[in-house]
C-alpha cells in the first residue's frame, strides 16, 4: 500500500498460522508490520517496539499507528504537527463513534516519537 511516493506499507496479515514463533498460540492469525523506504538504497524498517506501545495506548496488540508514525518520522516525509493532524482528522472519520479508539491511537503516535526523539 502506497503511504506516500517513497514509503509503502508492506505488511500483511496472517490468519492461517496459528503459533507465532513456532510456540506461542496465535488464534486469530497475526499481522507482519514493515515499512518499504525507497530511496537511493532500499530500506525495510521496524523502528520502535510497536507492540509496547499500542498496548500501552490502547490495552491491545494493534501495531499499526506506531509502525506508521516511525516510519514518517523517521524518514522526514512529513513534519510531525502536520502529521498528527492529518491522523487525528482520518482517525475521527474512521472511528467517529469510538472515542477511545482515536483517543488510544493519538497517544501511540505521541509515544512512538517519544520513543523516538533521541534519534530524530
């Protein structure tokens, strides 16, 4: 999936593996989060530990809003304030009637700079 001209999406889910790792049970399939960099060299990048994060914000594995905002911090494709607006208005038309789920993922995008913010 094209997130802009130089980063794609290139994760997919999973939902015929039932353990992840060979050992740990997996009922509902997982989902493998990586981001493409396409520049003069080719970057594949998982930056932050996205499954601490989004549980800390939203109490459940859902690794996306960490893997997205690393991946645009980290490539400077986007200032963070306009960043975190564009997300805010996408995540309030997506999930106009579940306020702790914007409110969960605005707080993953906050911790994944914070995480982030001696490296940037």
């Amino acid at each position: 999936m094209k997130i802009t001209d130089t980063i794609r999406y290139a994760g997919v889910n999973d939902h015929q593996i039932d353990l992840f790792e060979g050992q740990y049970k997996v009922p509902n399939g997982m989902a493998y989060n990586s981001y493409v960099i396409l520049d003069d060299k080719i970057a594949v990048m998982d930056t932050v530990d996205a499954r601490k994060i989004s549980v800390q914000a939203l109490g459940k594995y859902f690794p996306n809003s960490p893997m997205l905002a690393a991946a645009v911090a980290v490539s400077g494709v986007m200032k963070k304030d306009a960043f975190i607006s564009e997300m805010r208005a996408s995540y309030q038309h997506k999930f106009a009637k579940k306020p702790e789920v914007i409110d969960g993922n605005m707080q993953a995008l906050e911790l994944t700079y914070e995480e982030l913010k001696d490296v940037l």
